[in-house]
C-alpha cells in the first residue's frame, strides 16, 4: 500500500497554477520537525491511480497540543452528535456544569415530536449533576441517582441515559453500576455512557461509544414487525437544519418505509425496533458505521452506503435501493418520484450556475460532509480544491479497502470493540446469498464505502485534521471563493473577505439533503459567494485597493 | 464559591444559568493585546469554549489546548503543557500565554505553576519568551465568574510592577464581564476625564473587531503587557461590580495592599445612581470636572425618563444572568419604575440578597423574589406563581418566555439568538438610555399587540 502511495505522488500535479507539494512544504516548514513529521503524513497531495488506490493519509491521530484545531472530544461525540437528537430520551450530564451547558441544543437538530403519541421532548432541556467540589473528593454516584430520581419524578421518560465527563472517570464514578440500579428501582431503560472527554483522539470515539450502549441497551428490545413495505434504516443523518425532514418526504413518496433514523428526528422506541428493517442506508459513514456492521451480524440486516447530499446523490441513492429490493413497482415509483422532483432542481441550478461557475471552494468538516457537499459544488460548476475531515478515519478518505492495513494506536485501543455474535433465534439473513452475488455482478457495493479522496480530483490538497493556523495559510495562498467548516473557523475566515459556509450547522439555513435542499444550497451560495458586502471592504478614498491581497506567508 | 444546596432541594441543575470557570478565564485573555489563551486539559474543553463564545461574539476565538489523552490524564500534563506553549510560540508568536486550566488537570492535581517554572528554566532563548500567566479555573468550583475574575487577578498579581506614572495619570479599570461596546464606553469616559484607562480586560477590539485588510495572527487590539506591568503605578483602581466588591482579594485589592493604589469599588454602572458614582470617583480621582458631555447625556437620559415614565409605573420585571449584572439591573430598575419582581442567578456568592435588597427601596422588597444558586426550572416555577410583564436576560431564558407567553429582552451574556450580543450597551448615561428605551418600547408593543383595534398612539 506505502509503495503503491509513492509511486503516485511522484506524478507532478498543479493546484490552482500552483503547485501543491511545494504549498505543502512552505506550510509544514514552520513547524518544529517533530510536529512537521507528523503533519506531513496527514497532508496529502491527491493522485487517484488505477482502482481508485489514493495516497495514504494518516488520520484519527490525536492532535500535537497547542495546535487550534476544529475537534471536538468523546463526550461531544456521543451525548452532543448521536445521542442529542433523540427526542424522548433523558440525557443526564454527570460532570461539572460546562459540558452540559455547551451541549445544549447547540447543533441545530430538528425534532418532531407530534410523531410519536407521548409527544415527548427533552431536547430543550440541559440535565445536569452540576458536580461541585465536595463530589470530586467524595464521589458523585449518589448525586447522580438523585438526578435520575429527581429526572423520572418531574417527566416519566421512557428512558434515561448518563454521560460521563472528564472527572468523572478519574473519580472513579461507576455510572453503570448506577444506571443498572436506577433502571431496577424505576422500571424505565436507564443506561450510562463512559464518554470521558480525554477519551480517543476526537468526537469519534464518542460516536463508537455511543454507537456499542445503543445496540447494547437498546436495539433489539422490540421484535414487532411494523407495517409497511421496503423497510429500512437511515443512518448517520442528524436532521440539521430540516434535512431528514426532506429525506422522509421523499422516502414516503416513493413508499419506501423508514423503520428509524440514526438519529435525527428520533425516537427510543424506533431505535429499539429498528432491527426489524430489511437494509440499512448509510450517511455518515464515520459516526454510525458500527451499528450497522453490530446490526448485521447480529441480525442478518446488509447495510449500503448512500448520500442524499445533492440532487443526483439523491436519485442515485433512491435507485440503489430500490435495486436492493428489486421491485418493480417500487424501481418505477422511485423513477417517477426522480421525473417528478428534478426538472425544479434543474432549473434552480441553471439560474444560479452563471454566477457559481469556475468558484473555488475548500471544505473542512466533519467525517462525511467534506465528501458529500463536493456533490454540490459539482452541481453548480465549482472546483473543490482542498478537503478534509475534522475526525474521519483513513477509510473514510480512502475507502474501506484499507481497513486491514490501518494500524491500531494505543487512543483507538481503549474504545470497546464489542463482540457481536448472531443472534440463535432473531438471525434472518435479508437477501439470499445468490441474489447477493447476483446483484454485486451487477456491480452493487454492500457494506463498501469508497471514501473521499478517489473522487477528487490529482492535486487536490487532502488535510485531516485542519488547524486554525494552517487554515490562515490556505486563505492567504489561495483566496478561495468559498470556505466550507464550522462555527469556529467562520469568522476568522470571514475576516478575510472570504465567505464561509458553516456545514455543520447550516448558517442557521437548510435543509440542504435531497430535492428540495440542493435547491436551498444553490440559492445559498449564490447569495455567499456573490454578495456585494465584499465590494465594500475596499473604501473610496482607499489609496491601496491591493493590500489585502498581498499576503506572504510568513 | 458555590453553595451545593439548590432551592426545592434539587440535587440536579436542570437548564443552567452560568457557565464554567474555565470560559470566563479565557474571555479575559482574549482582551489581552498579543495572547493566546490555553486551556490546559481535554481538546473538548477548548472547543466547547470557543463555539460558546463566537455563537455571541461572532468574531475570531482562537483557544489552544494541551490535548489532553488517556495517557496524560494518568501520568499528568507537563509534557503537553510544554509542547503546547512550543507549537503556540513558533505559530502565533504571543507576548503572553493566559494558561487556565480545566477539571481534568485540576482533578489530577497537575501543578501548572510548577510547570511553568521548569518551562521558562529550560528555555534556550529566554529573551523570546512570552509571559506566562496562571490561573486556576476547575470547573467544579463557582461559575464563569470566578474564572474571569480569578484570571484578571492573576495578569495583575503575575505582571503589575510599581511603574512610574507618565503625563497623565492612569486609571486601572477592571470593568467586569460587559459587552465590547461598554467596554469602549468605559475607555472614552476615562479619556475624557484626562486619564488614562489601563482597562483588564479590554476585549473591544479583539473581540468587536472590522473586517482586516491584512493577516492578522491574532487580533488587533487589547490591553498591552506594558500597560498591565504599569497598573502598579496608577493613581487609582476602579473596580466595578457590587458583588464582586464584596470578594476580599481581588486585582483592584491586590493592587491596594502591594502597591497602594487606591481600591474604589462600585457596582457595574448601569442606571443612574451607579453611574454618577462613577463619575463622582472619576472627578475625584483626576482632579477635573465632570465633563459637560456627560452632564448633557444625564439630562437627556433623565428628560427620557419623566416622558416614558407612566409607561412604566408598576411594570414588573424578572432578571436573570449573572450576579453583578442582575445587581446593577435591579438598581436600574428600581430608579425607573419597573419592579425587579424576580431577581435570579447561577452564581452563589452569598450575597446575592443582601445586594439586591440594598439597591432597591424597602417598600418594594416585599413584591420580590431574589434567588441565588438557582437554574431555569426553579425560575420558571417561580415565576409561574409571580408572573411578570417582562424578562430581562440572556438567550438561555428564550424557552422560558416562550412557555410563559412573556417577552424577554436580550442583555449581558450570552446571547446567540440575536445578532448584537457584543455591541449592547449598558453601562453609562448612554446605555442607561438605551436600556430605558427598549425596556419602554417593548412594553408600549406588547400594549399594541394585545390591542383589538391597533392604535398607533399609545
């Protein structure tokens, strides 16, 4: 794999008229070389060679300190991405009272809660045990029973979970032994999360965390077959800004029966039913993939990758499962649907495509949106010239074909793997080995992700885990027209005269996903990367129009 | 401190109405000129931080972290400690590292002071060195307040010398959490005064800044090194915050005992009374007469008030947020008619009450309820029982008028649902006046909402 790597990027390639390695090296050549060595490995010039094989990045590698970077931790990753927009779930923060008051409601997750008959929602709430010093010196478990007491008592939640902060595991606070106790006393699922903030290297290690308590608590507690035809799962889609509002309407459209989602617009009982669906649709790769592959083991249910990040992402994905069922009634419907929904998006995205042409877009977000908005661009005619993940794995810029090669480092070894046998009784294998082959000739990936980087284009610039210095430099060097990350990196971009789109939390805008969201994000970006505001950086009496494009990197 | 018992003896907090420590220290640092903040302890800490603080600021917020993992949280963070402030040097190049650290250091018992002596022993180009300044902020003790005072203290206590005062003679303002707007207030009053603010922290810049026209690698603007080392040397301290006021050891007590620099301790000048303490102390302690600018914004402020005042009569209000801004709201209140109905707080000093009750008159004391230590459930109980006309505090209280059907006015910190959380002004005769006409023309809307018919005078 090493070899097959450096023969690729010995190939010259140019970026933007310039050219990447030696960006690459004016850049790593301010850090000291120690850090430099590391860096390096995680900035990764793209040459994609036969059978889509990419250079090796190194990635979900912990963070050098002192370098400002975008990630989040373990608690983050579990209470705040998977667990926070479950609705009906009572989530407790056992910790000091910052982590809770920072999760609160802060990602933009939508919510339905009219779709379940309690019409229960704690989302708006921040449960907190608010630990105080006399709970760091003599311990906080019975603090904690009393908020779970004190949480049942004042709304009678179906359920309740704990999340552990920092402290908390160096205290020595068993909050499993707590959640089993209180889930006796009170009759409700009550599980706890071990999500220590110094856990992992990033907000992935929460997502596994989160991912190994829900199919240990949950998943499976309900066997009913729920009406409905082609049932499946959407996972790793968190309904920020509306977007699984839009994925269900088309879902319900082409009559194709959402079992649960992973975990936008969610329910507890959805979860707890969820192995009951017949497919399992992927997203996010990155934050959700252990459930399916558990689901898949455990009770036969494949899982696919899709994406219904851009308008033909989204027919794309629509036909693939309707493939997977290979029906004909439901291949047609899904063609209607796609007939039906498209000329709208089309023309949305020739109006704007005029004035997006040709623009510069660098995206740095997440561990499955710098992949999947390219899709957009692409639409509106724009050239992504750098991307990378906040917390993505090296299968998630390379594709899974490098799982057996990536080395376990001693931050992923303390993340339970959890060992998932099939299940004696509930075991169904959803499609006939036969049918499997049959449809994988046709050229049908199960359980395959290819990744991000055989996508891009050679040249690209691939940097994982993007500082808040490095990200100066790209905007110094290149002057993209459009910078795609989060809350934290906005304004200093934006201080440069250059738009940034926040793609985690949507700007306050969205839904982005499927038909009716490219046509949102067309008219978005329309709007950033045309705005007059710019114009007006450049004051009348200002006798130097040029200096704010004479930056060197210093 | 914070006391553990909470009203209606819950043990849990439920919608929080402070935040922690660590935030409040880094806020302070980001008013430094040429820092770089650094928290020391999980990646989280620092990131949760920053995406609080730009949701109000909407500005730059670049916090560095020692990246705490599994292995450090066992054997300590000195070794990160150092590399952090390596990596910051040779990226930013800062004059000063603010290094707060986090529950996860603190819990451990990392000795950060330590830490900083052996860094700066080891340091081969010592000339080069930025100032390294130490607070500590666990989480688990107090709210944002405590860090951002503790870490004001700690720039003076680590920088101030006994400096020569220049032509002018310099006034150390130590204004407390307050938005960047009041802080340049606070800036152009004592200027105007012929005096020459040294203002801890003085984020006005840094954190309220235009757009660049060249890189910047850390923002322009805050208080300078020189200027902090010169607070020693200043003809006084004002020190604004009444509870704060009632902490014994503090950067304006501090500066008293080692460099007898004159303490004057008052609340946040919100309102009248608070600010013509204020100006009464400036007149004082600079010699010169209260400038006719402000005797012009004072007669206008008080014209506004007689006119708007029968709008006001009788209203009742709730404040929440943190203890010094509640205070200084209630004593504002107080002078303008509206009744403070509900005074509530996160915070836990212990002088909450006694506070409230001094700055507003005793008739009224028996219509209000004063809360110390308290989250939103409890506040919202009790005001499902007062009921008021009109909420006065941060975002954090937008769930609560919505299922109370009362309108919240957006003051203090934070504010996320609005766009201008760093430019309210509410210090002054000019933010008093700002403040009055809000608080009037809300309450004249609400009037012409509820209206049938939709009179345009009201």
């Amino acid at each position: 794999m090493a070899e097959a790597a450096k023969d690729l990027s010995t190939e010259k390639v140019t970026l933007d008229n310039l050219d990447p390695e030696e960006v690459k090296a004016r850049i790593m050549a301010k850090y000291p070389p120690k850090v430099a060595r590391k860096r390096s490995k995680q900035f990764v010039i793209n040459k994609v060679g036969e059978d889509g094989k990419t250079p090796v990045i190194n990635a979900n590698v912990r963070t050098v300190p002192g370098l400002m970077g975008q990630r989040g931790c373990c608690y983050a990753g579990c209470k705040g991405v998977v667990l926070g927009p479950t609705r009906d779930i009572i989530n407790i923060t056992h910790g000091p009272i910052g982590c809770g008051f920072y999760s609160w409601l802060t990602r933009r997750n939508q919510t339905d809660p009219e779709s379940t008959p309690d019409g229960h929602n704690f989302m708006t709430y921040c449960f907190s045990t608010d630990m105080q010093d006399e709970e760091i010196i003599f311990g906080g478990e019975k603090k904690l029973k009393q908020a779970i007491q004190e949480a049942y008592d004042n709304f009678k939640p179906k359920a309740i979970a704990v999340f552990s902060t920092c402290p908390v595991g160096l205290i020595g606070d068993d909050v499993h032994s707590v959640c089993r106790e209180m889930k006796e006393k009170l009759g409700i699922n009550v599980f706890g999360f071990s999500c220590e903030g110094y856990k992992g290297v990033s907000q992935s290690a929460g997502h596994h965390i989160a991912n190994n308590g829900i199919f240990k608590h949950v998943v499976g507690l309900d066997d009913t077959i729920k009406e409905g035809k082609y049932r499946i799962n959407l996972l790793g889609e968190y309904n920020i800004g509306g977007d699984a509002f839009e994925i269900e309407r088309i879902f319900d459209k082409c009559g194709i029966t959402q079992v649960a989602t992973y975990s936008g617009n969610s329910s507890i009982d959805a979860f707890a039913n969820s192995h009951t669906a017949d497919l399992n649709c992927i997203m996010c790769h990155r934050s959700i993939n252990y459930v399916a592959e558990m689901m898949e083991t455990k009770f036969g249910v494949p899982w696919i990758k899709v994406n219904f990040i851009g308008a033909h992402a989204t027919a794309k994905s629509l036909r693939k499962i309707a493939q997977y069922f290979g029906e004909q009634e439901l291949i047609d419907k899904v063609e209607e649907v796609i007939a039906e929904e498209l000329p709208e998006v089309e023309a949305a995205c020739a109006e704007v495509r005029p004035r997006t042409e040709g623009k510069r877009a660098m995206l740095f977000v997440g561990g499955s949106r710098a992949h999947h908005y390219q899709e957009l661009f692409g639409e509106l005619g724009m050239k992504t010239l750098s991307a990378g993940y906040e917390f993505g794995h090296r299968d998630d810029y390379e594709g899974r074909k490098v799982l057996p090669d990536i080395k376990v480092d001693a931050d992923s070894r303390n993340i339970e793997e959890l060992t998932i046998e099939k299940d004696p009784e509930r075991f169904n294998p959803r499609i006939s080995e036969e049918r499997k082959a049959e449809l994988e000739k046709a050229g049908f990936a199960f359980n395959d992700y290819d990744g991000m980087m055989p996508e891009m284009p050679d040249g690209a610039m691939v940097i994982d885990d993007l500082s808040q210095w490095e990200t100066d430099q790209l905007i110094k060097i290149f002057k993209p027209d459009l910078f795609c990350a989060g809350i934290k990196e906005k304004y200093t971009v934006q201080k440069h005269g250059i738009p940034l789109k926040q793609l985690h939390s949507y700007d306050y805008g969205g839904p982005y996903a499927g038909f009716k969201g490219a046509i949102n994000f067309y008219h978005e970006i329309d709007r950033m990367v045309n705005s007059r505001v710019w114009e007006y950086m450049k004051a009348p009496w200002d006798k130097n129009p040029e200096l704010a494009a004479t930056y060197a990197c210093d | 401190m914070k006391f553990a018992g909470k009203t209606d003896n819950y043990a849990a907090t439920q919608n929080a109405c402070n935040l922690c420590s660590p935030l409040g220290a880094a806020l302070v640092f980001k008013g430094v000129s040429n820092c770089v903040p650094l928290l020391h302890g999980s990646q989280g800490c620092s990131t949760y931080i920053r995406r609080y603080m730009i949701s109000h600021f909407k500005e730059p917020m670049d916090i560095a972290c020692s990246n705490f993992g599994e292995h450090t949280a066992i054997f300590g963070g000195g070794a990160n400690i150092k590399l952090a402030i390596d990596n910051i040097r040779s990226q930013y190049s800062p004059e000063l590292i603010g290094i707060a650290t986090t529950c996860l250091s603190e819990t451990i018992g990392d000795d950060v002071p330590m830490f900083i002596r052996s860094y700066k022993e080891e340091c081969e180009d010592k000339e080069n060195l930025p100032a390294l300044v130490h607070v500590s902020t666990p989480s688990y003790q107090g709210t944002h307040m405590q860090g951002f005072h503790g870490a004001v203290r700690a720039l003076v206590e680590t920088l101030a010398e006994a400096a020569e005062t220049g032509d002018k003679p310099l006034l150390n303002l130590f204004p407390g959490m307050v938005s960047p707007s009041d802080l340049r207030l606070l800036k152009e009053i004592a200027a105007d005064f012929g005096m020459e603010p040294v203002l801890i922290p003085d984020y006005s810049d840094t954190l309220n800044g235009p757009l660049w026209t060249e890189y910047q690698r850390i923002p322009e603007g805050g208080t300078t090194i020189e200027a902090i080392k010169s607070t020693g040397g200043a003809a006084a301290s004002l020190e604004c915050g009444m509870i704060l006021a009632g902490e014994p050891e503090t950067a304006g007590t501090w500066l008293d005992k080692k460099f007898s620099v004159p303490a004057h301790r008052i609340g946040l000048p919100i309102g009248i009374r608070e600010t013509d303490k204020m100006m009464d102390i400036l007149a004082e302690v600079s010699g010169n007469p209260i400038p006719d600018k402000y005797l012009g914004q004072r007669g206008r402020l008080l014209d506004a008030m007689v006119d708007g005042h029968k709008h006001l009569n009788g209203v009742k209000a709730a404040l929440f947020g943190e203890e010094d801004l509640v205070a200084g709201l209630a004593a504002f209140c107080s002078e303008i008619g509206v009744i403070p109905a509900l005074c509530a707080t996160g915070g836990g000093a212990g002088r909450f009450e006694k506070t409230i009750k001094s700055v507003v008159p005793e008739r009224i004391h028996r219509k209000m309820e004063i809360m110390e230590d308290v989250d939103f459930v409890t506040i919202e109980k009790a005001l499902e029982k007062t009921g008021v006309d009109l909420l006065i505090g941060h975002s954090k209280g937008y769930a609560m008028s919505r299922r109370l059907k009362t309108p919240l006015l957006r003051v203090g910190f934070p504010v996320h649902d609005r766009v201008n959380g760093s430019r309210t002004l509410h210090l002054g005769y000019r933010g008093a006046q700002q403040l009055f006409d809000r608080i009037v023309n809300k309450i004249i809307e609400i009037k012409q909402d509820r209206s049938d018919v939709g009179y345009t005078y009201m």
